[in-house]
C-alpha cells in the first residue's frame, strides 16, 4: 500500500501496526464514515454510550441482570434450555440462549467443548488473538489546548513493558476534545502499552499481589517521565492515575488472555468462516468480537443484528 509513499513519514504511519495488517480500503472506509458523521467518539466515552442501549433496551421492557456470571449453559438432548450463574442459580426456561460474551469461556467452559469440530478447535489452537495492553491513564491539571488529540510518539529508548513486550513508539490519547472527563482547567491523556504476555501479569497479580503493583507503578513513572519531556510541566500536575494491565481487562469482561478485540484480522480469517451457531447444539448463538474478526463495537452490535432473522 505504502510502497509508491514518497514521503518516509507518511509511509512509516500509514505502515504502522494499524494499517500494516488492513486492507488499504479500510482506511477509507474509515475516514469516509468519520466524514460522513456515521463513526466517531461518543463525548463521555463507553458508559454514557452504554446507558443510552440500556435505555432503550430497558424501554422495550426487556431485563438486565447485572453481576450475575454465568459459568454453564444448561442443555438437554443437544439444545440450550438455559444457564446456570455462579452464585448456583439455574433458569432453565429460555427458548434461546445467546452468548455475548467471551468466546473461549463460552465454548470451552460454559459448554465444556461438547459442540466444537475441528475448525472451531483449530481456530482457538493457532489463528492470533488482538493482544492486550497496559493502558495508563492521568488526570493532569493543566489543558493542551494546541496539541492534537492523537500522537504516536517515538522514543529516544525502548520502553520495557514487560520481558516480552517492549516498544520503540507510544500512542497518546489527549482528551482535550471531551470537557465531560475532567474539570475544567484539567485534562486526561491515555497511553496504551500494548502487550501480549497476559500470563506475565496474571500470575504476577495472584502470586506477588505488592511486586504487581510496583510494576504498574515503575510504567507509570516512566510515562510520566516521557510525557514530561515531550510536553513539560507535567510531573507536578498528575492528580489522578489509573493503570490497567492485561488481568484487569480479563477480571472486568472476562475476555482470552486479556484481549482486547478478539482475533487479530488477517488475511487467513474472514467473518464468514466463523459460525454464530455451533455444531450439534440447538437454541444457541455466539455473537460478539469472538465472531468478528477484527473486534470493534460497531462489528459487535452487527453480529447480534445478523442472527435476528434466524429466529424469528
Ligand atoms: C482500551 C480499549 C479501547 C478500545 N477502543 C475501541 C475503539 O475506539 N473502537 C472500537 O470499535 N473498539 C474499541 N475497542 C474494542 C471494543 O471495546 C471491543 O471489540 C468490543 O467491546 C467487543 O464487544 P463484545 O460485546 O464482543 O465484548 P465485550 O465488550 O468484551 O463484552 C462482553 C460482556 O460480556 C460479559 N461477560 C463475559 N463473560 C461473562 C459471563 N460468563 N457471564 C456474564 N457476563 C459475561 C462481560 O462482563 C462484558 O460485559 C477497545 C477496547 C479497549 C480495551
């Protein structure tokens, strides 16, 4: 895509881990609907965005359970009749089941690898996952009013994320464009690390919950060092920090190995050859990233669209 680039900038960020494993055409896709106003940042970010399907989800009288995990889907004669929670409730009156959830919990524990074939097992065993990260986050108290929102920022040194994760540019987020994440005067700003080696700081937090902590706190000092440099006056204006590893995204959405978008979208895997419906099984959908390669939300809400007709 990037070989006729004249410019050597242009076509390091056009190459850079994004556009490297997409479609050139995607790219414009994208631009094109953030043009046209049907993609875009939702000002408050997820949870204002939540509430408003919540909202509407609630209005057409439907129900939510909130902290309730489900850790089986209850069958009888190869179809779903219903789920059991983990505080030991069982509702076997479902006509239905659909799984949103994670992929791999859903077809290796919730339904114990009963309804699986070899693609499914092949999939799970080799095709890569999107990895996760160490995502940092500050409340600084001071603007940026003339800085872009986004920078990739490349470092005079590589940053150690962890023994297998190291990274030679940072991606920065300045929310100076959402006056809802901070008083007025402050700003946010979001770092993501990207790693791979959830296990790394999964055991960590359950074996060395201190040795944890620290580690989160030596990344952060050395973001704020970072950032100090490139923008100044930062090291004494953090009022807020908060660090998310690759445990917390697995503890919170219960997500593979921490993954933040499902499988990684490569040539090898296109939407069609993952199955919303598995084999042997009655009564039941997958849906979500773990049925799109490529994660993303908008792809998340499609998948759900897309198994309506079936049931009707
Ligand atoms: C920091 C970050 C930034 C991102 N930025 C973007 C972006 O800008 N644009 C974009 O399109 N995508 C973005 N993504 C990716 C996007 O968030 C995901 O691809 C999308 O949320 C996937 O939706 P999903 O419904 O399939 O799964 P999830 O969002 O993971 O939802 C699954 C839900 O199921 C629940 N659950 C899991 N297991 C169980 C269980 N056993 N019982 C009950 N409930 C369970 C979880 O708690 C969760 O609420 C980002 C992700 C991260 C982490």
């Amino acid at each position: 895509m990037t070989k006729k680039c004249k410019s050597e900038k242009l076509k390091h960020a056009l190459n850079m881990d994004f556009f490297s494993r997409y479609p050139a055409l995607f790219l414009f896709i994208s631009l094109g609907n953030l043009h046209n106003k049907n993609s875009g940042y939702p000002i408050g970010g997820s949870l204002p965005f939540a509430r408003l399907l919540e909202k509407k989800y609630l209005g057409l009288e439907g129900r939510i359970r909130y902290k309730s995990k489900v850790t089986k889907i209850n069958t009888k004669n190869n179809q779903v009749i219903g789920i059991t929670l983990e505080n030991g409730e069982i509702h076997n009156d479902a006509d239905i089941v659909i799984s949103a959830a994670d992929g791999y919990y859903t077809i290796f524990k919730m339904l114990e690898e009963k309804y699986m074939d070899n693609k499914i097992k092949k999939l799970y065993d080799e095709h890569p996952r999107w990895p996760s990260m160490v995502l940092v986050s500050l409340g600084i108290s001071r603007t940026f009013k003339n800085e872009p929102t986004s920078i990739e920022l490349h470092l005079d040194k590589e940053l150690t994320i962890d023994k297998k994760s190291k990274l030679n540019s940072i991606p920065i987020t300045i929310y100076n464009f959402d006056p809802t994440l901070a008083p007025e005067g402050k700003t946010c700003m979001r770092v993501m690390l990207k790693t791979d080696n959830y296990q790394y700081w999964d055991s960590l937090r359950k074996s060395n919950i201190e040795g944890y902590n620290q580690e989160k706190d030596r990344l952060t000092q050395e973001i704020i060092i970072i950032l100090d440099k490139r923008f100044g006056n930062i090291v004494n204006n953090i009022e807020v920090i908060n660090v998310a590893t690759p445990a917390t995204f697995h503890r919170h959405t219960n997500n593979w190995m921490g993954s933040t978008q499902g499988w990684n979208w490569l040539p090898s895997l296109i939407p069609e050859s993952i199955k919303k419906e598995l084999p042997g099984l009655k009564n039941f959908y997958l849906i979500g990233q773990w049925t799109t390669p490529g994660g993303g939300v908008s792809t998340a809400f499609l998948s759900g669209r897309d198994i309506y007709p079936n049931y009707l």
